[in-house]
C-alpha cells in the first residue's frame, strides 16, 4: 500500500535531513580523529628540530661527523641517578626509610653517580588517616639524618628539590612549616640552573620549579603553576644552557600538570634532550612506564615512585648521548647499553647520533654488589661475543656498525655477576635517518595533554548543557507525542516549570560554576574560598587548575544524576503514582528499586565528599560549602518535595502549573 504522497514527501525530507547529519558527523569525527592521532603522534619529524642542520646532532652536523666516536676506552662518558616521590612518612610503610637508607648507602656506592637528582615529595606530609596534610618535622628530620648517616653528599652531588607534598599547608616560603628550607641538601627555592663540569664539557641541569606559593592542604596543589616571571627566569636558564654540550631539564611535576602562561613550558624546554620528573606514581600501577616526546623533541620521562615501587633510574652521557635505565631496588645486576642508544629515545634535533655509525665499540655500563663476570652481547638474535671491561663499570665489545645501517635491529646484553645472578637488558636501535618509534599513545596523552585546559572546557560545557535544558524546556512547548524521547521532554517541562525545583535547581548549577564551593581554611590559621576557577588564600589566587576535573566529577556525578531523578520521580508522580504505589506496579519493581538505590548511592557519595571536607579543612569548611554540605541538604529536601508534594499538573501544551 502506498503511503499518501504529502506524507511521504515528509518522510523523505526527514531521512534527507537525518542522512545529512550523519555525514556532518562523520566528517567532524574524521577531523578530530586526525588532529588527535597528529597531535600524539612522538615519532621524531624533521620540523621538530629545534637547531639549524649546521649546528644540529645530526649526522651532517660537524657535532655528528667529528670525534671523539665511542670506543674502548672510558672517556667522554659519565652517568647519574633519578630518584623521585620518595615519601618519608612517620605512619606508614616503616620499610621506607631504612630501606632509603640502604639505597643512599650501598646503591649509590656501587653506582658512584656524579650527582643524584631527587625530584620532589621528599616527605608525605599527611595525617594518619591519609586524607589531612600537614608538615611533619619529624619526617624532615628522617629525611635528614638519612644524607648525614649514610654521607651520600660526602661521595655525589645530591640534588633535592621540592614536590606538592613538600608545599602542602605552607602559607610562605619563609613560613616555620617550610621546612625544607632547613632539612634538605639543596635549601634552593624556586628554579635554578646547575652546570656539571667535566674534562670532556659542560652539562646543563635546569630545575622547573612550579610548586604553589602558597600551598594549600590537598588535593588542590596537585597541578603545579608557573607565573610569567618564572618562565622569563627559566628562559634565561634555557639561553645559558645553549653554550654547554647537553642540557637535561628536571622537576617534580608533568607538564601536563603544569599551567603556564603562553607558549607554555613545553616550548621553553626546546632545545634539551629530555626533561625528567615523577608526580604520577605510575597511576597506581597502571602505567608502569610513562615516557613521551614534547613537539618540539624533547622526551620526557617521568619515573615511577620510591615510596611503594621502590624504582630509582640510572642516566648516562656517552659521547653528548643519553640513555637510561629504570631499575628496581635491590634487583642486581643492573646494565644499561651507551652505545648504540634505543632507537625510541633518539633526539635527532639535538644529540650527535653520527657518532654511533662512526663508533667502533657496543658500550655497556654494568653495576652490581658482586664483581661482574661476564657481558654476552648479541644482535639480531646472532652472537658477537662477550664485553671486556674499559675501567670502572664499562664493558665494551668490537662492532662494525655498517652491518646494520638499514632498518631497525634488536641488541641484547646479559650480564652475570659472582653470586650467580643475571640481568637481560633488550632495545632496539637504528642507525638509518628517519626512523624512530613512536610512544603509545596512552601514554602520550597523559603526558602531552595539558589536563587543565581539558578540565576547564568539559566544565563549561557540562555547566552550559545543565543549565541550558532547565532553562530551555521552561519555555519550550510541551509535545503531545507519547514516544519516548516525548516522556523524556515531558518529565524535564515539569522540573522546569515547577519553581522550587527550577530555581532550586538552577541555583544550584549556577553556584557550582560561579559560587565558591566552600569557605574555610585552606592553610591552618588562614582563611580562604574555593571556586571552579580558581583558589583564594589570604588575598593570594591560584589559578583552576584540578579545581575543573573535581567540578566535572560533581556535576557528573551528582548534579545531573540529581537532576535525572528529580525528572523521574515527577513524571512517575504526575502519572498518578506514590513512591509506594509505584513500587507494586506489575514487572517494574527491579528497574524502580535500581533507580532509588542508585540515587541512593549517589547522596552517599555526596556524604562521602561532605566528610572528606570536613577531615582536610575543617569544620567551618564543612558548614559553610554550598556545593557539598548545603547540596546534600537540598537534595534531601528536593528528593522529599517531589514525591510528598501536590501533584504536578498541566493545564495545556506550554504551561504546567503546581502549587509549589
């Protein structure tokens, strides 16, 4: 039967327009996909070389083609050692510190590292419940009387420098809680420019210090900040690193977890071979290996934590190139391959990596408590023979390296030791132009997203689309259709048209996006006020930075779901239902009790953060924060209102009406 030609004809301009959609979608899906897949893409390109040819690493370069090449002799070369969140802590894990101990003692005597970087959250700095912050002295004085027993500064340069733990709960730098300013080994505040002098050159480290000034309690210094005056001075540091051989760039934070002002620190760090940091604590263990390239070339690698994963990292310059390795405490042997370096890790912008197809020995840096007995090297799966040692922990091997000019190869060492242990260490290497693997980009996108700029703009849109619908549909027709999107529309006309829950609801939303979340002291004995965008401490502001994500959670998470309910709960009323009778309808008593008990587990949660505010900042925090405590009430009162109130009624298609 042949549908009636006007009716057809709007049929047909229905799936026109539907179709039209589609493709509109598709073609934006197409665009972001592309943009996302280059902008994670961290294989090495030609335009990320930040120095002209002429001066460049490269193998054209003079740097490239002039000696010294790595050979069999232990010159040009020298290593040091990362260790970062190391935690000392009065409560927990009573392991830590003498095991710390042991590592400043013994690990770093058989390694003998020129200089040890200790790159933040030197102490915890949290209450015995894990969820206040506060300055312990006492684990100030653990970390101290660990450099002075074991003289780890008598033997190595030790470089300790400040994490968000180490600022929680200090309102100055000159505060008596800063103790830092009298435990640490370094005592040096804000950023700074170290140069490592040896025979063969100059190495530049430059610190990016970004903790906040002031610190307040957590969670709200986990995002470091940068103002333009730190970057001017990190600028000057990045000119005067440009005459010395290499420059490695070191902090506590990500850069994604970092805010700058424009261009960001990403591009400050033009020009060094890889910035080191930690912070992330592998993400609880889901990420165990987080390294990534900056736009610009730059790598950068953030190491997993001392304080439950005990991991510290082994660096080496051999020759102007650096590898690396991450090693585990107490696992001997430990062997790091110099020479050729991993393919994954090239800098072409910056290092000489001609020098490794002009080399003529493999170079393999070896440590362990036990005298090392042999280094097997094989490449491609074919033997080549076993190292020899070239002085102190540097085995070397005779190679041709134009066997393997083309394409990407596979070297593998094993080290053995007196006592009977070994140690296999694998990576690729290439000596073509051009060919570098890229990083997962998982791990590119946790450490190459700026997670602020993220958090801000899923907060304005998830403000926007709340707000906007409650507003919409006060003005919108109701629409007569019984489909369910109709239902849908119907149940948000009654929330909308309803005041109490309109403006209530409203209210609500505006002062999660633009109120302050609660008032209190965010530094015991100073006062201060916490918004979306920003914190307010004693007339000092810090810019929003995990202020954005705990706003989209809350608006995720409670405002919405809120919001959905309150939908629900009306429409189910204004069918002529009690929230007792709508129990007992035939079928619907599993979907109905989900509905209550997920409702339920959402004022739990809220509860939840209602208590969690009160342990970090107290009670005046608690009493005084309309997007927690005052929530929870309203939702009550709200939740109470919709069921037990006069039933809502429609008098038309555009206008509700309740006694409300």
């Amino acid at each position: 039967m042949h549908l009636p030609w006007p009716r057809w004809q709007r049929q047909k301009r229905r799936m026109l327009k539907l179709f039209g959609a589609l493709v509109v979608l598709g073609l934006a899906l197409a665009c972001i996909t592309s943009w996302v897949l280059d902008s994670y893409d961290t294989a090495w390109h030609p335009k990320r070389s930040i120095r002209h040819p002429a001066v460049s690493g490269g193998d054209d370069g003079p740097k490239g083609s002039s000696p010294p090449f790595p050979g069999d002799e232990l010159h040009n070369i020298f290593w040091f050692v990362q260790v970062s969140d190391i935690h000392i802590s009065r409560f927990h894990d009573p392991r830590r510190i003498p095991d710390f101990e042991k590592f400043c003692t013994d690990t770093v005597e058989v390694i003998k590292p020129a200089l040890v970087l200790a790159t933040g959250d030197l102490t915890d700095a949290k209450t015995e419940s894990k969820v206040g912050s506060l300055q312990h002295e006492v684990e100030w004085q653990a970390y101290h009387n660990v450099l002075k027993r074991s003289r780890v500064m008598e033997r190595t340069k030790w470089i300790d420098i400040r994490g968000n733990h180490d600022a929680f709960n200090i309102m100055s730098l000159d505060s008596v809680n800063n103790y830092y300013r009298k435990y640490s080994a370094n005592q040096k505040i804000g950023s700074f420019h170290y140069v490592h002098n040896t025979p063969f050159g100059n190495y530049s480290f430059v610190c990016v210090d970004a903790t906040l000034t002031p610190g307040p309690k957590r969670p709200y210094n986990f995002f470091g900040i940068l103002n333009q005056t730190q970057m001017d001075l990190l600028n000057t540091f990045r000119t005067e690193s440009m005459t010395t051989n290499q420059s490695i760039w070191f902090g506590h934070y990500t850069t994604s977890t970092i805010v700058s002002p424009s261009p960001g620190v990403r591009d400050m760090m033009r020009g060094a071979v890889a910035y080191l940091c930690g912070h992330l604590h592998t993400l609880g263990g889901l990420m165990p290996v987080l390294h990534s390239r900056h736009p610009l070339g730059t790598l950068e690698l953030e190491l997993g934590d001392w304080m439950d994963n005990r991991r510290y990292r082994v660096l080496a310059f051999d020759h102007d190139l650096l590898s690396f390795s991450d090693l585990q405490f107490e696992q001997w042997p430990a062997a790091l391959i110099t020479n050729p370096k991993d393919a994954q890790y090239l800098h072409p912008g910056v290092e000489p990596l001609g020098r490794i197809r002009r080399s003529t020995h493999i170079r393999i840096l070896a440590f362990s408590e036990a005298p090392i007995t042999a280094v097997h090297v094989s490449i491609d799966g074919e033997s080549l023979g076993t190292g020899r040692p070239a002085g102190g922990p540097l085995y070397v091997l005779l190679w041709d390296p134009s066997l393997y000019l083309a394409g990407l190869h596979t070297i593998k060492v094993k080290v053995e030791d007196s006592a009977g242990r070994s140690v296999v260490r694998e990576q690729h290497f290439t000596l073509e132009d051009g060919l570098t693997p890229s990083f997962g980009f998982a791990q590119s996108f946790i450490l190459l997203t700026d997670h602020y700029v993220l958090g801000r703009a899923l907060f304005i849109f998830t403000v926007l689309l709340n707000v906007v619908v409650l507003v919409a549909f006060r003005f919108l027709r109701l629409p007569s259709s019984r489909a369910l999107s109709s239902q849908i529309c119907i149940s948000l006309h009654l929330i909308s048209k309803m005041d109490i829950f309109y403006y209530s609801l409203l209210l609500f939303n505006l002062c999660t996006a633009l109120g302050p979340w609660f008032i209190g002291e965010l530094i015991d004995g100073h006062g201060g006020a916490c918004f979306a965008f920003g914190v307010l401490i004693d007339g000092h502001f810090l810019e929003g930075s995990l202020t954005y994500v705990i706003g989209v959670l809350q608006l995720v998470f409670f405002n919405i779901p809120l919001t959905s309910y309150l939908c629900w709960s009306l429409h189910h009323r204004c069918s002529g239902n009690t929230l007792r009778s709508h129990f007992v309808r035939p079928g619907r008593r599993g979907r109905t009790l989900a509905v209550h008990l997920f409702m339920l587990l959402l004022l739990s949660w809220q509860a939840h953060s209602c208590c969690f505010l009160l342990e970090t900042y107290g009670v005046t925090a608690f009493f005084l924060s309309p997007v927690r405590t005052w929530a929870l009430g309203l939702a009550v009162v709200l939740v109470y209102r919709a069921w037990t109130g006069p039933v809502p009624l429609f008098h038309d298609n555009s206008k509700s009406n309740s006694s409300s």
